[in-house]
C-alpha cells in the first residue's frame, strides 16, 4: 500500500478562491496605488471560482470563506467605486478596520481547517502486482426468513461487493465511487452514516465525492490462478465499503474479498429494486439486555456470512457463467470483521470449518464461546485502558486460548476503535477518534498485518509470522495446549 501525503484538501478551484478572498481582504493594507489592482484581480479569482463550484457543487467548507469574503467585499470595493464614479474615497481608520479584517481572515481561515478535518477521502494506492476491479451483487437465500420484518415471505437478502485482482484498465478509465453504485446511493449512505452517530449530513459531504482505485466491471486478471476468498463483516450500524483501503489492497495482492451489506443492520442498504432499508438496532441502556441482542444480531451476520461463501462457492464453479468463474479458491477461505463484525466472523468460523482462518478487528466476542475455534485467529485491538469495557479483554482472551489453533492478539500502540477501518481518512484526526497513526497509518497497518496472517495461514508463505506482527505493536500468542 503506498503512502500517500496529505495536501490542503482542497480542489484548484476551491484554492483559487480562497486566495482571491484573502486578497480580497488583505488589499485595504496595501500601498494606496495597488489596492485597486489588487482589489479588481481578487474579484476576477473570487467570483467566477465561487459562481462555477455554485454550479458543479459548493462543498461546506467553503461557506466560511465565502462569508468572509462578502463581510469584506463592501469595505474594498466601496473605495473603488467612489473613485470611478468620481466622488472622493473614504476607508475606515486602520484602528477600526484591523479588527474587521482579522474577523474576515479568519472566518476565511476555518475554511482550510474545516477541509483539512472532514476532507474528501484520498484512497492508499494498492501495492500488489494486480489491479482491482470491483461490483456488487445481490443474494437472497430461500431457505432463511427476513427476522426483522414480521412478513412470513420475506427472505433474508443481503448485499455484497466484491473486490477482486483485474486487468490494468486504460488511463482514465473512471474509479468506482466509495459508497455507493450511483452518487444518489453514496449520498444515502453517507447521510446515514452521520445520523447514526448524531453528526449532520453535510459534514461528510465529502465521502459521495470521493473515488477509489478500483473499476467496475474490470476484467478479471488473465490465466488460471485461484483466488483464495476472504468475507468481511462490517461494524455495527456499518456498512460493506468501509474497509476499502483494506480490500482493495487484499485485492491487489491476488485475494477475493467479499464484503457484506448486513440489511436492518447496517447503517443504510440500497437494494437493486431502490428501496432503502435503514438500521433497525439500537442500545437499550440495560447491559443484559443489549449483551442478549448484540448476540441475536451477530447470530443473524454469522448466517449472512455462511450463506455468502456458499454463493461463492457456486459463483466460482468450474464452467460457470460468471468471469470469476474457475478463478476462486473456496477452499482457503478466510472470515473477517471489524467491531460486530468480527464478533460475526468468529460465531462464522465456530459454526462452518469451510473458513480456515479469522481476523478479528477490534471485536467484542458476542454470544457463546463454545464450540472451541478450530482455525487460527488475528485479533487486532486498541490499548486497554480504564475506559475500556473490562469485559472484552478476558472475554476475547478466554475465546483464543480455548482455540485448537494458534490465537494471535496484537495490540496496536496509538489505535483508536475506528483506526482499523477507513475513519482516519476522512474523520478529524482526533486521536480518541480514530487514534493517532496518521490518515494512512491505520489503513497499511491492517493491511500489513492482515496479510502477512493470511499469506501464512492460506498460502502457506515461510517466515516468522509472530515477528512479523509484533513489529507492529505488542503481540500475544496463545497456543493450543497452553495454560489459559
């Protein structure tokens, strides 16, 4: 996964008026035989920067500036009028004026730093030797009622999409949205996204805009290699997309990755027929009783994830008709999931020996412990501190040392809770947030140790996989027969 640097957040045009509402502002202190110059040239960058991005799309962010800019525009411009219409000039005293112009800076100053804390997502670029492409498919299974609705003929439905190894596509070939087929999808979802966690829509206005590596529909990477296939459960009131960088960068190194859309579970699922389905969980405030539903929930996620690989068993069948055909490799397969979801993807694993490995990122393990898990398993995990629930580290410990293959927990110095999905790239860069590894810091570091795991577990690959992850944080290995 390459790095990438952080710029200003901002488009050419977004730039090209913030400078002009700067100038705009900072004209009245210059020499008197350049504030007209000066004045003119920032209104030729302010006005048609802000009349084309009125059209195309006025992002948030640029509010501030423009209001700077308007506060001020009266100030500079009244002076210029007056001289061209032959009266004498007046400007307010520099006493007077500095304060207005300080309030006009910075107002047009949180434009930038608004940018700079919800930017529209840049996306690491995959570092492995394929492409990726990318498409969604949706699956109902005949043999599981909806248990969310109190329809009897309502069949559990879920939504996939899968990222897989493709073809370099030509330059400019366009990359596929991150949240959504349509930007009418992307915007629903990123407007639930925030509603789920109290924030207002418009503050990640960016992530409808924001485009990934992958391309829809590319072709699948020519000749006859198998694809192991890994199955990604999201967070609660998550949704499929937001472990891309991660995917993307599985999919680049010759994995399927396979992730779900969990229907009343997730934040929103936009179905093929249009219809929107919303989340349907929420907290009680009881303990017992948000514990009893976490695991009816994880149940219901653990079943989605067996149906999965089974369509994907029949997807990848030998003279199919789907390009991915003859090209996957449902005997290593892995579950995996982050916060809920890796909860789901240990019950997954308890309950179908098909999944040989499991990662688990950050999860809670909801519901029983039992059977004992039978495939090796990551976890990845923030620091404990006193804040943390005192139940999850005896709980998540009890479940890998009861394991009949070796349990991996590596705690990850500087992580936050939502460090292993793509929040540090487009949140506000608040450690308690999304910790303090950088925008890119989490995203390479699932990726690395994610698969540096499943190379070892599926493929086989040499090397010392336990020296591997602890380069990364502070790494416990539980082997079968230790004492717990």
């Amino acid at each position: 996964m390459t790095e990438i640097i952080a710029g200003p957040q901002l488009s050419p045009l977004e730039i090209l008026a913030l400078l002009g509402a700067v100038a705009l502002v900072t004209a009245r202190w210059l020499p008197p035989a350049l504030r007209p110059r000066a004045t003119v040239a920032a209104g030729a960058l302010l006005v048609p920067s802000v009349a084309v991005l009125a059209v195309t799309g006025l992002r948030w962010q640029l509010l501030p500036v423009a209001a700077g800019a308007a506060l001020a525009a009266p100030f500079a411009l009244g002076p210029l009028l007056r001289r061209r219409a032959g009266r004498p000039a007046r400007r307010a005293r520099w006493w007077l004026a500095l304060p207005g112009s300080a309030a006009c800076l910075g107002l047009i100053a949180a434009g930038p730093v608004a940018a700079w804390a919800f930017p529209v997502p840049v996306f690491p670029e995959p570092s492995g030797r394929f492409a990726v492409g990318t498409r969604v498919v949706q699956w109902s299974d005949p043999q599981r009622p909806e248990t969310f609705t109190p329809d009897p003929d309502d069949r559990r439905t879920v939504v996939v999409q899968l990222w897989y190894p493709a073809d370099r596509s030509p330059a400019g070939t366009p990359r596929a949205r991150y949240l959504g087929r349509t930007e009418q999808e992307a915007r629903t979802v990123a407007a639930a996204l925030a509603g789920g966690v109290g924030l207002p829509g418009f503050l990640v206005d960016g992530l409808p805009r924001a485009r990934t590596h992958a391309v829809v529909g590319a072709p699948v990477s020519g000749g006859d290699e198998r694809f192991p296939v890994v199955l990604f459960s999201p967070g609660s009131g998550g949704v499929r997309t937001q472990n891309t960088a991660w995917a993307e960068e599985l999919a680049s190194r010759g994995y399927l990755v396979a992730a779900l859309d969990h229907p009343y579970d997730s934040a929103a699922v936009v179905l093929d027929d249009g219809r929107t389905i919303r989340s349907a969980t929420s907290s009680t405030g009881d303990p017992e009783r948000d514990e009893e539903l976490a695991a009816g929930w994880t149940a219901v996620r653990a079943a989605d994830l067996r149906f999965v690989l089974t369509r994907l068993e029949d997807l990848g069948r030998d003279g199919g008709p789907d390009p991915l055909a003859g090209r996957l490799d449902t005997g290593r397969a892995a579950v995996a999931g982050h916060s809920m979801g890796g909860a789901a993807a240990l019950q997954a694993a308890r309950q179908d020996p098909r999944f040989r490995a499991v990662v688990d990122l950050d999860g809670y393990p909801h519901g029983p412990l039992s059977p004992a898990l039978t495939q090796p398993v990551l976890a990845l995990t923030q620091a404990i501190t006193p804040a943390s629930d005192p139940r999850y580290l005896p709980r998540l410990t009890a479940a890998l040392a009861a394991g009949t293959a070796p349990g991996y927990r590596l705690t990850v110095p500087g992580a936050a809770h939502l460090t292993f999905m793509d929040g540090p790239l487009y949140l506000p860069p608040v450690p308690s947030i999304v910790g303090s590894l950088g925008r890119t810091g989490g995203p390479r570091l699932v990726a690395a140790t994610t698969l540096a795991f499943l190379d070892s577990v599926l493929r086989g690959a040499p090397g010392d996989l336990a020296g591997t992850l602890s380069a990364h944080g502070d790494l416990t290995v539980h082997r079968p027969g230790d004492p717990g």
